[in-house]
C-alpha cells in the first residue's frame, strides 16, 4: 500500500488554488469549481481541493510536505507573502518542522526528517 494522494477541504477552490500553487504545487486537473488536483513538485503523489459547504471543526486537517531544502524553502515562501505560524524548527521526533495555515484554515507542515522518518532510533523492531 503506498499513499500518495490527500485531498482537503476547501470554501473557495479558486483562492485555494492560487495558494497551492504559490506553494510550488503543480495544477494538473481542474475540471470544476468544485475540485482541483495538483501534482507535487518531488516524487509522483498527488494533493487535491474539493469544495465544502463548512469545514470541519476542531482541529481539522494536517498535511504534511517534505522539503530537503527546508529553511530555503519558507524564506522563499515568506518572500512571496505566505504567513508561517511556526517558523522551522527542530523536535523532539527529530525533524524540522515549519508551520501555517492555508486560506481555509488546514494545518500545512513543510519539514525536514531524513532517515529519521523512516528510522528513528525508537524504531519498532
């Protein structure tokens, strides 16, 4: 089993599209108002939007992106104006992590794990 696509709830497709792509995301579908899909810029997954009449409450979605290039990453971001609630840093699980919010309020995170993704030290054997 190999997950590569996620698709988030959105109030606006349109703006949330622009945002994406401000990302670095890729538009590959857009057939509706109500739905696009993008293609990251690494590896083959996909990421989508589909149109909601709310979101969802409490604490929602949390989507996560892996960037060798972490800190370049969100400098070149914040230069464009996107807004990070968290600017990166290291944790405790052994990854770098930076964190915002799209327009609809989903928690993104732009991070950096390495071989501690797969292998971190507390690895079940």
């Amino acid at each position: 089993m190999n997950l590569n696509q996620i698709t988030v709830p959105s109030l606006n497709v349109d703006q949330a599209v622009s945002f994406y792509e401000s990302l670095g995301l890729q538009l590959i579908v857009k057939s509706t108002a109500h739905y696009a899909r993008f293609r990251c810029p690494d590896g083959a997954s996909t990421f989508s939007i589909q149109e909601v009449e709310s979101l969802p409450l409490g604490d929602g979605v949390h989507v996560y992106f892996e960037c060798d290039d972490l800190d370049q990453q969100v400098t070149h971001l914040q230069s464009k104006g996107i807004i990070f609630d968290e600017l990166p840093n290291g944790k405790p699980w052994l990854w770098r992590e930076a964190h915002l919010r799209d327009l609809d309020g989903n928690h993104l995170i732009l991070y950096y794990a390495g071989k501690n993704r797969l292998n971190p030290p507390w690895k079940l054997k």
